[in-house]
C-alpha cells in the first residue's frame, strides 16, 4: 500500500511570504503525482497534476515538482496570499491513490 | 461538464439506522472512487469501480459497507446497521481511465450518527 507523508502538518506565514511543503511517497510505481487544496467542510479542488515522465507543472503562482526516484514532490507557493489558507494534499498512484494527512496553511494578512 | 456531484450534503441519523449516498461522476468517466474523511485526516480509499465493475475493495471497509454503480454511471454507498464511528465526510471522485488522468472530487457528503 502507498504510503504518503507530508511535511510540515501545519504551517502559518505572513502574506507574500514564498514557501513550499513537501510530500513524499513509499512506492515509486506511480502513474502521476496530484496536488489538491481542500477548504473547510469542502471537497478537494485539484491543483495540479504531475505525469510521470514529468519533473514539473506550474500553474500562475503554483509551482510542483516530482522526483520519483526518491519519492518526493514538493509544491512551490509564490507570493502567498489570506486566500491561499487552506489544506494542501498530495496524491499519487497507479489504480488506487492514497492520501497523507496533508498541510493546514494560514497565511495571515 | 457540471463537475461530480453528491447526494445529500448532510444526513444525520441515530445509530443502527441504514443510510445511502449517491453520487453522479462527470459524464464520460469511467472510474468512480469512494473516500472516507475525518477531521484533520486526508481521505482515506475505501473502493473503486472501473465502469459498472467494482474493482478494488479496502479491508478497512466493514460488511456494512456495500457500493454498487449498475450501470456505469452514478454510483451508491449503502451504510447498514450505522455506528457512530461511522461519522465522517464521504468523498467521491472520478476520472478518465487513461493513466495520467486526474482526480475530480465532488463536495461529499457529511455523515453524523446520534
């Protein structure tokens, strides 16, 4: 079974603050590697999605980037915002995609 | 494409109760997931149908548990004999069968047993 892990579980910057969180996998046999935010008592908004024979996607201030070799994705904040808040979780898989507990962020204005 | 779409958003019922949940995935997409959510956890998998064919079926899903998606389209989760652990956000995704095809996830529904 994939597990996922993402580090830190909790993080709080002030606004326009760069900043990334990290997700790593156990099992490399992915097929691709997706981000989601996820707002209270919401479902999840996907971000990002990662093919993989990628190494990254970038969507306006969102970067991501995989390395499956190693097993770790990281998504890449620029210029945070109060409407950035949220919980960011990661993703990866071949039939069935498992999730970690993900990363609450506050940016506060 | 009206995005995935569950039913209902709440539902509140006392323990022992039987419960079930519908959701309808973007048209076209063959694969349907079912999640379980509790707070301040991700998603946990608990199923997944490859057109009508339920596929994969997680352990940690209890014989309460029964999806059925007849015939490809919507799919049901039926909770029978609920407790009150139990009480969770239900999630439910769907995607294209090809390999790099992402996740689309509905708003789920949220599950209280009294």
């Amino acid at each position: 079974k994939q597990e996922v892990t993402q580090i830190p579980a909790a993080l709080s910057v002030p606004e326009g603050e760069n900043l990334v969180l990290n997700c790593s996998f156990t099992d490399s046999a992915i097929y691709n590697l997706q981000w989601f935010r996820q707002d209270p008592g919401k479902g999840l908004t996907s971000l990002l999605l990662i093919q993989s024979s990628q190494r990254e996607q970038t969507s306006g201030r969102l970067n991501a980037s995989l390395d499956k070799s190693s097993g770790r994705s990281t998504l890449y904040i620029a210029a945070s915002q109060p409407g950035d808040s949220a919980t960011y979780l990661c993703t990866g898989g071949f039939n069935k995609f498992y999730f970690g507990s993900g990363t609450k962020l506050n940016v506060k204005p | 494409d009206t995005g995935v779409s569950q039913d209902p958003r709440h539902k509140i019922t006392k323990r022992g109760q039987n419960v079930t949940f519908r959701c309808d995935p973007i048209s076209e997409h063959n694969r349907l997931y079912w999640y379980r959510q509790t707070l301040g956890q991700g998603p946990e998998f608990l199923t997944y149908f490859q057109n009508e064919a339920q596929l994969e079926k997680s352990r940690l899903l209890s014989d309460r548990f029964s999806a059925e998606r007849p015939k490809g389209s919507f799919s049901t989760l039926e909770i029978q004999r609920t407790e009150q652990g139990d009480s969770a956000m239900y999630l439910c995704a769907s995607s294209e069968t090809g390999s790099h095809s992402p996740l689309h996830f509905g708003n789920g529904t949220r599950l209280t047993v009294t």
